[in-house]
C-alpha cells in the first residue's frame, strides 16, 4: 500500500480505500504462533531453486541472524531484526519489484530481492521476531498515516512491539531506523492495528482474524509455509 513519494493519484486512491467501512476485514492476520519452527533444508533449497546465489546467500543470512539472536535480551532482539532488514532492503513499490500493483511478499522474496514496500518490511520483521520466540501477543502490524517533511499523510505500516498488552508500543520503521515508543513518533498516526489474535482500533480490541476471507493472505500464508515456516 506505502509509495513513496507519495503522488496525488497514490494519496488519493489510499484515503479512498481507509474510508471503506469494510478496510478492517481485508487486511491480513498472522497465524503463526511463537513457537514457529524452520525447516531449514526447505528454506536453503527454495532459496537456491528460485532465487540462485544471491537467495541463498540472503537466506543464510537471515538464518544467521535467528541463530545468533535467540538468546538475546528483547530490546536486542528488537534492534537486531530493525537493523537487518532496514539494510538489506531497499524500498521500492510492488510495482518496481513485482510489476503488480499490490503484492504482499514473504520474508524469503524481500530479502531475495533486497527490495519491499512497508507491509514486506513490517511483516519480514514480524515473521523474524516469532521465529526469535517473541510471542504474538506482544507484536501488532500497525497501519498508520504518515507524515513526511513537507508532504501530505501517506499510507504505511510499521511493527508494533507491546511489553504488555496495555504498554505503549516501541514502533520498528522502515522511514526511521531509531525504534522509538509510539508518543514519540509524532509523524505518525495510528489507524488501526492487528496481529494473529485479532484486530484493534481506537485501543480496543474489534474482532478477531478474518482470515478464512483474505485470499491474498491465505495465498501469502501458503507461500511462507512453502519456504519452510511450520
């Protein structure tokens, strides 16, 4: 959904579709629990076989990444997994990258092609941080507005990491590298938010997954298990 820059015609068709009452049920709810496993020779081989080298080596490092940050302290778990993906990753829109207007990519295929817009970012860093142990009560995919140095609001999503399920959110971005708590990130503004349990608006709780209506997160989701996520 992000762009950036932003257009008039892009500003315009996502204020569009934020208006529809019916936004809250097509946006993806992650169902993979904390204690997510990999199938490490199936992410290798996926790897190799549709991205070459290069996928490999990304694959490698995002394994790397898991295994040297499993036991860290949360806060660390955080920074590490913000860092790996704000470099290593480049933003560009599903146009530039998938030649589709909306395409909502797996971990594997952002880090494969170095390329993503902010849901592939936000939900790259969610995957990373279930595989890490954080259990999913405590992460939410936030949809947000964001304001950019003279331009307007803009659509984007950021991670949303909660202590506890009335904390106050440190916010993992793509835009800003500094993972900061949510009162600090004025040029922000939260629409809505979700995670594998269900969907929040307004701080509370509106319904749980909808998941059984989302084909393209159910195809997302088939892709993911694909590349080894059980």
């Amino acid at each position: 959904m992000c762009r950036a820059p932003p257009t008039d015609a892009h500003r315009a068709h996502w204020f569009r579709k934020a208006a529809a009452p019916l936004l809250a049920l097509l946006i993806l709810l992650f169902v993979y629990s904390a204690e997510s496993r990999i199938d490490r020779d199936l992410l290798r081989s996926q790897a190799q076989v549709r991205f070459g080298n290069p996928g490999l080596e990304a694959a490698l490092a995002w394994l790397r990444l898991i295994d040297g940050t499993g036991a860290s302290p949360i806060d660390e778990k955080l920074e590490k997994v913000n860092l790996f993906f704000n470099i290593r990753t480049q933003f560009r829109s599903d146009i530039q990258t998938w030649n589709q207007n909306e395409y909502w990519a797996t971990p594997l295929e952002t880090l494969a092609r170095a390329s993503g817009d902010c849901e592939d970012f936000a939900i790259a860093k969610y995957i990373s941080l279930l595989a890490l142990g954080v259990p999913q009560d405590q992460l939410r995919l936030i949809y947000v507005r964001a304001v950019l140095p003279g331009q307007a609001a803009q659509a984007h999503m950021v991670l949303g990491y909660y202590a506890n399920p009335n904390a106050e959110p440190k916010i993992l971005d793509n835009l800003n590298g500094q993972i900061l708590p949510a009162s600090q990130r004025g040029d922000l503004t939260p629409v809505f938010s979700f995670n594998g349990e269900g969907l929040w608006a307004g701080g509370i709780k509106a319904g749980s997954s909808p998941t059984a209506r989302l084909s393209r997160w159910r195809n997302v989701l088939a892709r993911i298990r694909q590349e080894g996520f059980q």
